[in-house]
C-alpha cells in the first residue's frame, strides 16, 4: 500500500490548496478551479485514500453504494421534488444522465468520505460490528455530512446557477426539508457501506496522521465558509454548523497515543 499512500499525498495538497484559495479568494486572488476539476480532484482524494487505507474491494463498495443512493435519490428528488424539493439543474455542471448531471454522484461522495471520517474519529471505541453502533455511526456521518449542505448549498444555488430552486425556500431559498433528504440519503449510504462492510475501524494502530487526512480537509472546508461565504450570516452558521464536529474530530486525532511511542520508538 505504500506507492497508493504516497499517491494520495498530491491530491490532498492540490484539494487543499483549492479549498484555501477559495477562503482567501475575497482578499488574496489566488489561480482557482472551477467546479468541475475542483470536484474531480477532490473525489480523487477522497477514493485514493479510503483504498489506502481500506483496500480497493471495500473502497469500490462504498463508492458504488454512495453512486447508486444519491444518484438514485437525485433523479427521483429532481422528477418530483419530494425528496429535496422542486429543483433543477442547469448545463454548467456538464453532461446529465436523465435529469442528473453525471457530476453529481462524484460531487456526493468526494465530501461523504471525509464526512465519514470525521464521525469515525469522533466515535472512537464505538462498535460497529453491531446494529446500534453501526446505526449510531451512519447517523452522526449523515449530520456531519448535512451540515456542509448547510453552508454550502445556499451560496452555490445562488452564485453559480448550477442548481435551481424553483419555488425558493425558507433557508436563504432553500426549501428546509432539502436537508432532511440530505439526513435520509446519506445516512443510507453510510449504513450500507457499514452493514457492506462488516468492519468500520480505521488503522489508527498503524498510524495516526495519514488515517486523519480527510479530517483536515473537512475542517480546512469549514474554515473555508467561516472566511468566505456568499451569506455573510452563515459564517456563524458555519462555525457550529462544520466547525465543531472538525474540531472535536481533530482533537481526537491529536489525543490518540503516538504509535512510535507503543513501539519504544523516539516520537522526534
């Protein structure tokens, strides 16, 4: 797994930097992506590492499952706007499959995992080889997962067009039950993935750093919208919104032993 570790480590830069561009965009005009080639670096990220560290079987299985849901979840929501609400999507996110831009179930799983990730750190000790764990687990993903639609969808329908609300919403014109259709499609995806799985324990033993990287760009995501938010009120809202589950998760990181240490390795 050592060539796909270091494989990972480009793409964690460049959806990093992508990401700090963006936060520092209102004052610091730094080369930025557009939406199309920032969700296809990060979607890279996000694959390359959860196969790192899980392998390419479990990593494909936990794709699809997130491919099949959402896009599932999407062409139905967009057809009768009972899962999001009445919506559409324009041509800026290129080509569609039915209703659905084909961009779209890889935009969903690029943040799902990192999503996943910050709720595994945050459940440490939690097991998840049973059905209340395993509930537990996909329940507190689907609200960390949510929380980024919080901040995120009202900006992005407004600024860029790519989707559009047709009957606007109470939520800065987003229809308030759009984020219990986020609550129920990605906690579908995470309790398959869990169930698909059968073990859900990042290798922490191993290492501490590398397992966390999504973590950090969770949390570089959420600073992210506390610079830089299209509404500036949702800057608070990105602060407890994302901001407090990344901070927690990554507190967990860092109070997690050096595995050096357990070793009688030096940890400098």
């Amino acid at each position: 797994m050592r060539p796909l570790k270091a494989a990972v480590w480009p793409f964690y830069a460049a959806t990093s930097y992508l990401i700090f561009a963006e936060a520092v965009h209102a004052w610091i005009k730094l080369p930025t992506a557009g939406n199309i080639v920032f969700t296809l670096v990060f979607v890279l990220f996000s694959v390359l590492h959860c196969a790192a560290l899980e392998g390419w079987k479990r990593t494909g299985i936990f794709f699809f499952a997130s491919a099949l849901v959402t896009y599932t979840m999407e062409e139905i929501g967009v057809g009768t706007g009972w899962i999001f609400g009445a919506y559409h999507y324009s041509d800026l996110l290129g080509p569609k499959l039915g209703h659905v831009p084909v961009l779209i179930p890889l935009g969903w799983f690029m943040m799902i995992y990192p999503s996943w990730m910050v709720a595994r750190a945050l459940l440490q000790g939690l097991n998840t080889h049973v059905w209340p764990g395993m509930v537990l687990q996909a329940a507190v993903a689907a609200v960390t997962m949510t929380a980024w639609d919080v901040v995120m969808d009202p900006g992005m329908s407004t600024a860029g067009a790519n989707w559009v609300w047709e009957n606007g919403g109470a939520y800065y014109g987003v229809p308030r039950h759009n984020y219990l259709g986020w609550l129920v499609t990605t906690f579908l995806v995470y309790l398959i993935a869990g169930f698909l799985w059968k073990k859900a324990d990042p290798r922490y033993a191993e290492e501490r750093w590398f397992p966390a990287l999504p973590v950090l760009v969770y949390a570089l995501f959420a600073a992210r919208y506390v610079a830089n938010n299209y509404y500036a009120a949702l800057q608070m809202v990105a602060i407890f919104a994302m901001g407090l589950p990344a901070l927690l998760a990554v507190a967990r990181v860092m109070m997690l032993p050096d595995p050096r240490l357990r070793r009688g390795e030096q940890a400098w």
